[in-house]
C-alpha cells in the first residue's frame, strides 16, 4: 500500500440522532399498549415538551392521567386542548366527563357528556357517553343532588376566588370549606382556602391544609408553591433555601403549573428561575393576561433585561391601568429608618440567623435606639445573639467577643456589595449569619473577613443558581483562587 493510503482511507461519518416529539409519542403508544402507564406517561410528557402545540400528544397524556388517577391533571390538559389548541376536538368532551364523574363532580359531567353528544350523534364514544348519563342521573338521585341546579360547583368557586381578591377572606373561607367538604378531591379548593387563612393572619391553619393536600396528593405543585410563599413572608430562611432548592428541580409541562412555578419564584426573589419559565411560555406563544406580565416584567427586570421588562409593562398597563407608577425600576423599597416593626418582627423569630441579621440590621439603621428598646427583645437572646445586642448598642468590643466583631464586620464586607437591603438581597445575610452561628460552635477562626464574605456569596449564588464563577467573585474580593476555595469548603462544611 501507498504512503498515502490513510490519507484517501474513506472516514466514517457520524450521524446525530435527535429525538423528536414524534419518536416519543410512538414510543408512549407502545408502552400503552403493553400497559406500562409509567413509562408511557413519561414518554407522552416528553413528547408534549417537544410539541407543546399538538393536541394529539396533550390528549393522550390525559388519557394517561386518567388511568393512573390523577384526575386532576387530565382535566387540566384536556381543557387546555378545547380552549388553546383545538376546540373541535369534541372527543375530549366525553373525556372531561369520565374525569369529573370520577372526581364526584355530577354537574359538570352531566354537562361534557351532553355536549359530547350534541356535538357528535355518532362519534366513537357515543354509546358510552349515554351509559355515562344514566350513571350520572343515578349517582345524583342518590346524592339528592339536582344536577340541573344553577349553584353549580364552578359557579361558587368563583364567587369563593372574587370574596379572597376583594378582601372578604372570612366569607371566602365560609365558601371554599363547603367545597372541601362537598367534593374531597378538588384540591384547587383547599389552595385556596389556606391562602385565604393565610391572609386572614392565621399561618398556622394555611400550612395545615398544605399538609393535608400534600399528605392526599402528593406532589400537588400548587400546594408546594403556596408552601413557599408562606415560608417566604414568615421569614423561614431554612425552609424558603430548601423548597426552593426542591423547586428548581421540578420541570413541569402544563402551561398553568409553568406560570405558578414562576410567578412563585419571581414573588420571592428568586428571579432567574422565575424568569425561566415565565420566558418559555411566552416563547411558546402564551398570551397570558395582566398578573403573566406583571411577573415576567418583574423577572425581566431584576435580571438584569431592563428594555424587554418596560416592553412587558405596557402589556401589565393593557390590562391593569391602575399599575401606573408601580414598575419595578420605581425604588419603592422602604428605607431601613422605617423598617422598625419588621427587624423587631425578625429578633422574635425562632431562628438564630434571623436574630442575628436583625441585629446587624439595627446597627445600620437610622433608627437602632428605637429598635433595641422595644420591649423584652432581649429575652429572646441566647448568649452569643446578647453578646452581640451589647456590640450592637454600645458600639464597643468588649475582651473575648472577637467572634462577634469578626461576624459584624464580615457582614459590613457584604454591605458593600449589597445594599439597599431589599427582600430578595436578605438571603446572604442570613446564609452568611447561619453560618457564623455554627462557626462559633466548630471554632473557626473568623479573621479573614473578606474570603468568608466572598465564599458565603458564592454559596448564594450558587443556591439561586447563579451563573457566577469563582475567578469572578474572587477578582471582586481581592482574593486568590485557593484562598476562596478553602472558605468555600468551609461554608459549605458550617451549612450541612
């Protein structure tokens, strides 16, 4: 052979393969007809992530729905096809009938099954729509239960939602516990419910029936969301950093749990995530309506893409006129001098680290007097948080609270670098005093004010999911790239 002859050796080609929503949807159809519902759900919702706009592939991932039980979901899916995708998809119809027979909504089955049959006399499902009626006829004379009445359960639901928007919370708590105890199942009603608790000013019967939801239907995105959003306004830092960290991971295909996941996220500060999903509906041609674009403004905003969040507003003022002088570039944060009633609230809460931030908070408040005076906070102190009231209200290091003044002047560092201190900024400072906290506990020396600062808002933004590098954040603080490593390793060390 030749010298050349590698040279003119004919090359192999390497051909991609790219799965297609197509490819996945025939392999669900095979795993539905072997009867594996797992496997061919999960195949029909990667399909449906593929080709968001088929209703063939939505409506066969109800069908799956139904059959493992979820009844919820498959309403949810097969009214997304009626209303977005094809409404002359009247087999869907006789579908929502058979789900909310199954979920004990007679009035509503009653309803797709007629129009089924207006709609298509002589459709595959005829025969079984008729049977369906006459079971459903019978269920409501034993239930006593007029299923030609008005009162329906839609109609009260929505009643229930005007009275929570309007404020009325203990007449919409009245409605929505007759729903509970009417229709067991509709777990739409119970999310409502607690919300309605929850701004009535009763947290604790809120997250109640989360747990009862979650206990019934676990999973149930709604409730998880909700959960959050509590933790959120009860300053629960540990719990916010872990469901939202659970959060992140869930990847969800129906476009209504796509908007609660990120308006969820952008209401407490986690905007990148927020703005993730509130991006990729609007990339799938979801209109929405006033509170999409509120959120996806919102998100746009605080990440940073100012021009396409002014462009979103005009949408929110489209619908909501009376949002005018509302944008989230108005600096509408409050001045720490007239926070007081809030630090007060975070030196009463359970956590060490809230206690401990809101030390911090008074001392660079205008208003710190006002703050450590208010009644009996001290009472609520353990040793090292009175170690640091007495730094804070005298101003002075007393001999063997190095500890202390090492902690207040790492958090000064970060001051630097974050403040204003707005909600969404709150989270470093409580990361970074959670683990000063157990510092002291290990006996770690707090010296280098600078490295624990910078590897404390790595670990931050890494937690938010951040893209930040460590040769960035190392740059920023003047530090090598060992030295943030080491302070890295033992933040992460103080945190688990």
């Amino acid at each position: 052979m030749g010298e050349d002859s590698k040279a003119r050796k004919p090359k192999g080609q390497l051909l991609s393969f790219v799965p297609t929503g197509e490819y996945y949807f025939s392999k669900g159809v095979k795993a539905y007809h072997r009867r594996d519902l797992h496997k061919a759900y999960k195949f029909f919702s990667r399909a449906m992530e593929l080709e968001p706009g088929e209703p063939m592939i939505v409506c066969q991932l109800a069908i799956v729905a139904t059959e493992l039980g979820d009844y919820q979901q498959a309403v949810t899916l097969l009214k997304e096809i009626l209303e977005e995708l094809d409404e002359e998809m009247v087999d869907c119809h006789y579908f929502l009938a058979n789900n909310y027979a199954h979920m004990g909504l007679f009035k509503d089955a009653y309803h797709h099954a007629n129009l089924y049959l207006e709609l298509n006399r002589d459709g595959e499902f005829t025969a079984d729509a008729e049977e369906l009626l006459e079971l459903i006829l019978l269920e409501a004379e034993e239930l006593d239960d007029d299923i030609h009445e008005e009162d329906g359960l839609i109609a009260k639901q929505e009643e229930a939602r005007k009275r929570l928007e309007e404020g009325e919370f203990p007449e919409a708590i009245e409605i929505f516990e007759e729903l509970v105890e009417e229709f067991p199942e509709y777990w739409s009603a119970y999310n409502n419910l607690a919300l309605a608790y929850f701004y009535l000013g009763q947290p604790k019967k809120a997250n109640e029936i989360l747990e009862l939801v979650l206990e019934k239907n676990p999973g149930n995105l709604h409730a998880l969301c909700n959960m959050l959003v509590f933790a959120y306004y009860e300053n629960r830092t540990k719990q916010v950093r872990e469901m939202t960290k659970m959060l992140a991971k869930i990847q969800p295909m129906l476009m209504e749990q796509q908007f609660k996941l990120g308006a969820t996220f952008s209401l407490v500060g986690e905007y990148e995530l927020g703005y993730k999903w509130l991006k990729k509906l609007h990339k799938t041609g979801h209109e929405g309506d006033g509170a999409f674009y509120y959120w996806l403004a919102t998100s746009s905003y605080y990440t940073g893409r100012e021009q396409a969040a002014r462009e979103y507003w005009k949408r929110v003022l489209e619908y909501s006129p009376d949002k005018e002088g509302h944008e989230p570039w108005r600096d509408k944060n409050v001045a720490l001098d007239s926070q007081v009633s809030s630090i007060i609230s975070r030196l009463q809460s359970e956590y060490p680290e809230e206690r401990l931030f809101a030390l911090f908070l008074a001392s660079v408040s205008g208003k710190k007097e006002e703050i450590l005076s208010a009644g009996k906070i001290a009472d609520n102190l353990t040793g090292l948080e009175r170690e640091y009231f007495q730094y804070v209200e005298s101003g002075q290091s007393l001999a063997g609270t190095e500890a202390i003044l090492g902690a207040h002047e790492t958090a000064l560092v970060l001051y630097d670098f974050h403040r204003p201190i707005k909600d969404e900024e709150a989270g470093i400072y409580l990361i970074w005093f959670a683990v000063f906290d157990q510092a002291v506990k290990d006996g770690l020396n707090l010296k280098n004010k600078k490295a624990w600062a910078a590897a404390v808002e790595y670990v931050w933004d890494k937690v938010r999911q951040s893209r930040t590098t460590k040769q960035a954040i190392a740059k920023k603080y003047g530090l090598s790239a060992s030295t943030l490593n080491k302070y890295i390793k033992l933040v992460d060390s103080c945190l688990t």
